[in-house]
C-alpha cells in the first residue's frame, strides 16, 4: 500500500506544483508558444469533464469522482493487490483524479495547460495524464493476465 501511497502522493504534489506555476506565470499572459504549431503551454479553465464536455455539471462530475476515487482507495487498501502493474495503473488513475478534484473543489474548474496543438484541439495536465496513463496500463495488465491465464490453462491441459 505504501508504493500506491507515494505514486498517488507524486501525482498529486507535481500536478498542484505545476497548476500553481501555471496560475502565477501562464495565466497573465495565456499561452506561451514552445514549438509554433506543435507544442504549446496554454491556459484554459475547464469546467466541465474530459476535453471540456458538460460544462454546466460540476457537482456531478465531484460526486462521481469522490465515488471513483474511494472506491479505487478501499480496492488498493482491502485487497492489496499483488501485481505491481495493476497497483500502479489504479494509483495513477486515483492520483489524477485527486489532483482534478482538488481543482473543482477549490477553483471551480481544472486548470489545463498542455497543449500538444499537432495532434489535437485539447489542453490537458498533469493529473489527466496520470489517469490515461493508469487506464492505459489497466488494459495492459488485463491483456498480460489473459495471456498469462491462458498459458498456464494450456499448460494445465497438457500435463493432465
């Protein structure tokens, strides 16, 4: 439990650390051109979920995430999974969602500010990086288990 402790702690500290920064130096000045046309730092105040949809409903989105983030919390604490993969895909994701939460709670909106402008139209942070990263290495654990599942049913088979 304590390396999910410290992943969701690093999630959460360099998100608010870098919102921070991202409020006194982006903010007065909203977007700094890093690689023109390719990468920028741009600030946006989403109020609404992923990529800025449902604007008007920020209490839905706080209660689902407090719901999303417990439960993750009460997984990683009762049934202390054994693999560090799948341990550190669900600390990735419920560090995210904290730090987002953070924001909502005390701003009234995420602050976003990465802006990959060649790849797409969205500005993201740090702590939706950390949950698309978690889920991304969630589907990879459940691929490795299939795949680890079904060798060992064929070598269970073939002993038999």
């Amino acid at each position: 439990m304590l390396f999910c402790l410290l992943i969701m702690a690093a999630v959460v500290a360099a998100d608010l650390v870098s919102k921070l920064l991202v409020l006194e130096y982006l903010a007065p000045v909203g977007q700094i051109k890093l690689i023109d046309g390719i990468f920028h730092l741009t600030y946006v105040e989403n109020r609404g979920a992923a990529f800025g949809m449902l604007s008007d409903a920020r209490w839905v989105f706080m209660v689902f995430s407090v719901i999303a983030i417990v439960a993750l919390v009460l997984y990683l604490w009762r049934c202390r999974p054994k693999d560090r993969l799948l341990r550190l895909s669900l600390a990735l994701v419920a560090g995210g969602g904290i730090g987002n939460m953070i924001d909502r709670t005390f701003y009234g909106f995420v602050v976003d500010f990465i802006d990959v402008t060649f790849v797409w139209d969205y500005v993201f942070n740090i702590a939706d990086s950390a949950v698309c990263i978690g889920c991304g290495l969630m589907i990879l654990w459940f691929i490795l288990s299939e795949i680890k599942e079904k060798k060992l049913k064929n070598t269970t088979n073939h002993t038999a």
